[in-house]
C-alpha cells in the first residue's frame, strides 16, 4: 500500500511540471508499445529507430492482419459501459466509446492509453488527428467537476471541425472518489451520456481558459489519482498493443502502420517467448516550434536546438532514452 501512494505521488509531480511546462510542447516521436498478453513472461526492451525519411507505410492487408492475430493469439471484443467500484472510486468505464473503436479488431490497431482532468482536452484535437486510431481517456471528475467534464466531452464530440474523429476513436472513462460524488445525478448509460447537452455557440470552448483553482479537485486539494485513472484505461482497451502516454504527447503522424509494418517485417518481435516493450524517445519543443511530421524534420529541429530531450531542462536524467545515440544517428 505504501509504496503505491509514493509512487502516485511522484506521478503527480512529473504531471504538475509538465503543466507548468506545458507552454513547450511536447512530442513523443515513437512511444512505449506494450504486450499485454503473458504477463508472467520477462520483458523484452527494444528502441523502435522509426523508419527513414518520409516514406509511406500502407496499413496491413485483411490478410496480413489475419496471420498477425493468429500469431498475437488475440479475441476481438467490445467495449461496453460499465459502473465499478475500485480503491474507493467509482469508475464509469467505457462511458462513451468510439464508434470505431469499439468494433477495432484486436490486431488492426494501437490503443492510445492516457489520463487528464477535463482542462487538458484542448490537446485531444491535436493528438485525434495525429494518432487516427483508437484513444482510452480516463477522466478525473469529483463533485461539479463531473458536469464540466461532461460539456467538455460533448464539446469535443459535437462542435469542432475534427469532431467526427473525436466520435469515431475517443473512448471517455470517467472516475470519482466516493467522498467526491457529483451531487446532481449521472449519466447511468451510454445513451444518457449521449445525450449531454452541447453549446457550440459558446465562444470558447469548455476547456479552455480554465483556471486550476477553479478546478473542483485542484481546490480541494484532492490530488490527481493518476494511476488509477491509468489502469482504467489500459484495462478497457479491445487492442492487443496499447501505447501508454500523457495526454499532451504528440505522436508522429503513421504511427500505427509504421508500428505494424515493423513488426510484420521482423516476427520474432511477436512471436519470441519474452514479452516486448518498445521505448519511444520523447522531446520537448520550443514553444514557438511547430510540431514536426516525421524523423527527419524533427533531427533538423534537435540540431537548431529547437527540439531537445523530454525534460532535458528539469530532469536530464529523468528520460535517459536507451541507445539514444544511436537512434539520433
Ligand atoms: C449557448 O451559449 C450562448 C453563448 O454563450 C448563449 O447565449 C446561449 O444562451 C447558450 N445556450 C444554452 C442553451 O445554454
Ligand atoms: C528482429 O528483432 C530481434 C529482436 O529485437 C532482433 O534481435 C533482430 O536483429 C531483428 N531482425 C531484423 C532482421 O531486423
């Protein structure tokens, strides 16, 4: 038990300096892929080096995508609501889910795995469009933060000119302390959640310009149950190969077929006895710097100094990237 709220809370400071340093964005260029099947296996670690220049990876074949789920020895399945009750949480697993994701077959795509407050949303357009697969977001809601969370998710769903995405691949968790209840009701299922109300006349959206002391969590002082909420969404996903990440870590653009490409030109990654992680470098930008599309333009960045290692200022061992000298060559 100790030992769990220690590493919470040291999960809590790496999420407040990201905050406070989020005017840098971030971009993940190739991130961690998780096996989850056989977890007793040891695990295996290997760097991905992403694949050169700006060439283009087709998405595996009916075919291909047959012979890989024989291999992964993974089920299909849906993602249906659930109302749990966990470490003192309730949970409303899957409580709305995307309409693609749900009928994602276990070895077609990447899960993106990730947990926020409703004030991050702003960054699900950008990381929607990149990704263009299959996102698990647990959201933190105690008390009225549950109703602006719930405009908030409508508000990404219904007003903005990426909400067909949104609909299409973001599946929304929601969890609360039992102390923390959000006093006008919930939404018991899926089809009362859809039908939260949405403004889209409002001038801003929900999520933006949200001060955290206006937070009900962060007023409280109730501290951010990261881990938690992070087990919520890694637990409902219906892909074998799930990508665990901060919300406001930006992806580079084909991850997924790049990904699957990889591992159909190598099997031994599938099929070896260990179980496999692949670490994905992250970096930091300059907070003026665009976000870059490919390896190539993100090695001209890191050259300029535009674009250097994930907390290269605060921490410069916090995120020492395996092989990193190789994978910058
Ligand atoms: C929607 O937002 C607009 C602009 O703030 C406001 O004038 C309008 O009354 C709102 N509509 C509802 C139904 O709340
Ligand atoms: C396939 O992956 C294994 C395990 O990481 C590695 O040792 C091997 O060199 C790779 N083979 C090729 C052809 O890339």
């Amino acid at each position: 038990m100790k030992s769990e709220k220690m590493s919470i809370d040291s999960q809590i400071k790496i999420f407040r300096i990201l905050f406070v340093s989020s005017i840098s964005l971030t971009l993940i260029w190739l991130m961690v892929t998780l096996a989850i099947s056989s977890k007793s296996r040891p695990v295996k670690i290997s760097v991905w080096q992403g694949i050169e220049g700006h060439k283009k990876v087709e998405a595996l074949d009916t075919r291909n995508r047959k012979h890989l789920k024989s291999m992964l020895r993974c089920k299909d399945s849906d993602l249906k609501m659930e109302i749990l009750f966990r470490g003192d949480h309730w949970i409303l697993q899957n409580m709305i889910s995307g309409l693609r994701s749900r009928k994602m077959g276990c070895a077609e795509a990447i899960t993106f795995v990730t947990v926020a407050d409703f004030s991050y949303l702003m960054h699900l357009e950008t990381l929607v469009e990149r990704w263009m697969g299959p996102i698990s977001l647990a959201l933190f809601a105690p008390g009225d933060d549950f109703y602006a969370t719930m405009n908030a998710i409508q508000y990404a769903r219904l007003c903005l000119p990426i909400s067909k995405l949104v609909r299409d691949y973001v599946t929304f968790h929601i969890y609360f302390p039992s102390g923390h209840l959000p006093v006008d009701g919930i939404p018991r299922t899926p089809l009362e959640a859809l039908k939260w109300p949405a403004n889209c006349s409002e001038p801003y959206a929900p999520y933006e310009n949200v001060r955290r002391r206006d937070l009900y969590w962060h007023g409280l002082q109730l501290g951010l149950p990261i881990n938690l909420g992070r087990n919520v969404a890694r637990r409902s996903i219906n892909t074998h190969y799930a990508l665990v990440a901060d919300i406001e870590l930006y992806p580079s653009k084909d991850f997924i077929p790049q990904f699957f490409d990889m591992i159909s030109r190598n099997t031994s990654l599938v099929t070896s006895k260990n179980r496999h992680v692949f670490a994905v470098p992250a970096f930091d930008l300059d907070h003026h710097a665009m976000v870059p599309d490919t390896k190539e333009d993100l090695m001209t960045m890191y050259n300029m100094g535009m674009a250097m290692e994930m907390h290269h200022r605060s921490c410069s061992y916090c995120q020492l990237i395996p092989e990193e000298q190789k994978w910058l060559e």
